[in-house]
C-alpha cells in the first residue's frame, strides 16, 4: 500500500472552520496532496485553501458531482474525503485506520463526534450513548473517510444527488462484495447550518435516492420513527424541547420527500 494519500475536500462558503480543517488534515494524514472541490463559493474559501497550498477544482453541480470528481481525480491507492467543517484533534490514528483496509474491506469512517448545540446535540448525545457506533443513522458516511481507489473505481454518481451521495456509494460498493469499518476518532465535526432546511435537503434526496432503488425505504422509516425515538429522548433528558425538536426535523424531512425537486439542493 503506498505510503502517500491524496485528500479531497468539498466546500460551499465554507471559510469558518477551513482553515483549522486543512491544518489538521496535514498532520492527520500523509497527504501527497490536499484538493479542495469547490461549489462557487463567496466567502473567502477559495483564498484560504490557495493560501495553504491547496490543488482547488471549482464546479457548480454540487455535493455528489463533488464526490464523483474526487473519485475519478484520486492517483493514489488509497485516498480520503473530508469535510470542510471537521477539525481532528488525535494526528496518530491514520495507521490504525489504513490497516483496516484488508481483504473486502474498501472504506473505513474514521468517526468524529458532531459538535451540535441545540436541541438535537441533546438528542444525538442521548442516543448515541445507548447505540453502537456502527448502527447509528445509516452508519457510513464519506465524510472522513478512507476509501481504496479499486474499490469505488467505476462508480457513478446520478448527477440528480446532492445528499446520500455517500449512502450511494456504499450500496454500490456492497454490491461489488466490499464493506467498511468504522474507527472512532477524537475532533469535532462542526454542524453550523438550519436543521429545518438541512432536513428538508434531506427528504428531497432520501426520495432521488429512493426513486433509484425503491426496494429500500430505510431512510423514511428511520424519519418516521424520528417522533417517537425523540419522545424517549426527551423523557430520558427531562428536555421537552428535544421531542419538538424530533417532531419538527421529522415534518420537515417529509416536506422535502414530498417535493423533491424544490428542496433537493442546499443553499447557504
């Protein structure tokens, strides 16, 4: 396995956290280099990934056109995506992570927890004491994750996803007789935009995603039951504001479902 990675990173306005992003994603990883795919940003993302040596591609499709390009783009064995919003604070867990990757083993979801102050931060601390690592929400992500180059070679993308584009990509992955692993890593995953317009991107594109394999209907059921799982929450938190929560997330992820073609992309 070759001992340099190349390091794909979306943006969209994502000049916040890219800085501290970048910075630990080179002491982090043994980046041959760091890339980051741009969706027409204003905010300064392009200057502050120019200014730390950064490869940038621009496109204006959006997030699964992203994943798609780092796919193709990738010259390296192994190669990892990360997003813009996640800070690593451990820099010594690559080689743990990179001896995962044996036999039908394709990817490995170096975990970060998700650095959430509201409602749904209580919600997600609730469970996520109670549930396994690899069974919490649909439990892969391309978010920081390792994936080997022959194992996504090949794969498109439907240019209609531009959310559960990863959730795509690792359908297609376990069809070729690949899996993944998952390793908790210590940093924080920021979550710095609306939960009632994020869920709403997300129905849009639980429903594109349906209308390509309608035989899985997980990603409604897990909303449906969204009320009632934050009902438990907030009865174990004392916290009503956690079932409001849920129960909010939860209509407006069927708003979305419900009109796809309005919700599906995520402006900022």
């Amino acid at each position: 396995m070759t001992s340099e990675i190349d390091v794909f990173i979306p943006t969209y306005n994502s000049v916040a956290h890219l800085q501290d992003c970048i910075s630990s994603a080179r002491r982090a990883l043994p980046a041959r280099r760091i890339v980051v795919l741009d969706h027409q940003s204003t905010d300064g993302t392009l200057e502050v990934a120019r200014r730390n040596g950064c490869e940038v591609v621009e496109e204006s499709r959006g997030l699964g056109y992203a994943r798609q390009l780092a796919m193709e783009l990738a010259g390296t064995e192994v190669f990892a995506m990360i997003e813009s919003d996640l800070v690593y604070s451990r820099f010594d867990w690559y080689g743990d992570a990179a001896r995962l990757l044996e036999g039908n083993v394709g990817a490995v979801v170096a975990y970060v927890p998700r650095k959430i102050t509201d409602k749904r931060g209580r919600y997600a601390d609730f469970w996520s004491r109670r549930t396994p690592l690899r069974e919490r929400r649909h439990g892969f992500s391309a978010g920081s994750t390792l994936f080997l180059k022959k194992a996504v070679e090949g794969i498109t993308i439907p240019p209609v996803l531009n959310a559960y584009e990863d959730i795509y990509i690792m359908r297609q992955m376990k069809r070729r007789g690949w899996t993944y692993k998952t390793l908790e890593v210590p940093g924080i995953h920021y979550s710095d935009f609306d939960s009632s317009r994020k869920a709403r991107w997300y129905g849009a594109n639980a429903r594109l995603l349906y209308a390509l394999d309608p035989s899985d209907l997980t990603l409604l059921r897990r909303q449906l039951t969204l009320p009632l799982l934050g009902l438990v929450a907030a009865l174990g938190t004392r916290d009503a504001g956690v079932f409001t929560w849920a129960l909010s997330f939860s209509a407006s992820f069927l708003v979305g479902w419900s009109e796809p073609g309005r919700f599906s992309k995520l402006r900022r």
